[in-house]
C-alpha cells in the first residue's frame, strides 16, 4: 500500500519530467507531501473498491477516469484552461483546434488530462504495484479502520488545487475581460 501511495505521485508528476523541481531532490521529496494525498490515496481506494468488489481492470480504467475528470474539471480546473503559453511546458503550448463550443472545453486537453490520469496517476502504479506482490495482487489491503484514514487524506489537497484552480482561472477570466 505505502509503495502505492508513493508511487502514484512519482508516475504522475515526476516521471514526465516537466517540473520546475525536476533535478532538486529535496524539493521532489518536499512535493510528496502534497502529492501523496493528491494522487496515492486515490490510487489506493481505486485499487481497493475494485478488489473489494472482486472487479478487474474495465473498473479500474473506469474509475481512473472518473476521478480524470473530476481532478481536471473540479479540482484544479485545468480543463477550462483555454490560455496557450508558448513559454509553459509542451500541453499549455499546443494550439486549442478542438475547442468544444458552448462547453469551454479543449477535446485534445480532455483527452490529454483525464488519458494522463487513468496511466499515469493510477493504472500503471497499480499495474508495477501489485506485480511486485503478485500473492497479494487480488486481496483487500485495507480492513475498514485504514480506508476511515486513508480517505479524508485526500481532502486537504484537493481543497488546496480547487482554491489554486479557482484563482487561477479568475485571473485569466480578469486578464481576457480587460483585454478586449
């Protein structure tokens, strides 16, 4: 469970490499604090309502992407995020030819976040998880008393990203109001 939970967030954010902590190790250790509870407690409760429910990995890829959209589109709101950056990493500087209309929504960011997440975040870390535990790769690893922990874990970040996201998409909201 704590490799889980460890490296679910390593997946997501580290591997791809386009942190500005990228090469600090300190600062990488540091950022496991917030993105443990982000991404590894998810990871966790995937993996466990699926070999709770003695499901397989349709759940797991299904659930994944629920919480993709939730993340992307509730969280931290980075799918209502329609500003290019030439100077950002590469997703913020492809140009938005898929632009759903009415929705506010970028078809290839959909695709991008909620795909990123369902591999990234939480399919391949249970994947390189349980491979390693194959004798427990099918069981429950939580009793009730460690789901009751593990979940409110989550709480705390997701407040932070949703606040963060809000600001950050007001601010953008301001800058394309004055602009015209």
């Amino acid at each position: 469970m704590a490799g889980l939970l460890v490296l679910s967030p390593i997946s997501a954010e580290y591997l791809i490499g386009y942190g500005e902590s990228t090469g600090r190790p300190l600062e990488l250790l540091a950022g496991l604090l917030i993105l443990a509870p982000l991404y590894g407690t998810v990871a966790v409760l995937i993996r466990e309502i699926t070999r709770r429910t003695g499901r397989g990995w349709p759940t797991i890829l299904l659930l994944s992407a629920a919480f993709g959209v939730i993340q992307a589109g509730l969280i931290d709101q980075t799918l209502f995020d329609n500003e290019v950056d030439a100077d950002g990493p590469d997703w913020a500087t492809q140009a938005l030819v898929t632009l759903i209309p009415g929705l506010g929504v970028d078809a290839a960011s959909l695709l991008n976040y909620v795909g990123g997440h369902v591999i990234w975040s939480f399919a391949a870390p249970i994947a390189v998880v349980e491979s390693c535990a194959p004798r427990i790769a099918n069981r429950r690893w939580l009793g009730p008393v460690g789901v009751g922990v593990i979940s409110p874990g989550r709480v705390h970040p997701a407040v932070e990203a949703f606040a963060g996201g809000r600001r950050t998409a007001l601010t953008q909201r301001r800058r394309v109001c004055t602009s015209h």
